[in-house]
C-alpha cells in the first residue's frame, strides 16, 4: 500500500462490502465497492478487470475509462 502521491487524486471514501450469494439480491458472492465518484470513470454496466497489490487491489481501465479518469485530474 503506498498511499498518497505524485500522480495521486483522492476519489473519496468507498464503502466496501462482501455480498454474499442468495442475499440482497446476489447471484454469486462478490465485492462490492460503493462510491458514487467511481461511476464518472466505470459506467454502470462496464467491464474492467482487478487485480491485487500489497495493501488492497487495483482496477484497471480501457481507453474510454481511462480519457474519464485523465478528466478528473484537471
């Protein structure tokens, strides 16, 4: 986990949750991340991928992702 840095733009606080199978409405047990500032970069409906990292994960972007992301650096 590296924390804040050049480069660096904190998004906000996520809530985060493991959704379990036949609860709420899950059909498989998943992760979910809430935090509404992340739908200016994932559209509902988007795929992308995640990988892990020491500390946590990251979700990696496509070029449309990544043009929405570049905007909120600005």
């Amino acid at each position: 986990m590296s924390g804040p840095g050049p480069g660096k733009k904190l998004l906000g606080k996520a809530n985060v949750y493991i959704h379990e199978k036949g609860k709420s409405g899950a059909s498989v047990t998943h992760i979910d991340i809430e935090l509404p500032e992340l739908n200016d970069i994932l559209k509902p409906g988007e795929a992308s991928f995640v990988g892990a990292k020491e500390g946590g994960v990251f979700i990696g972007l496509k070029k449309e992702m990544i043009k929405r992301a570049e905007k909120k650096l600005d």
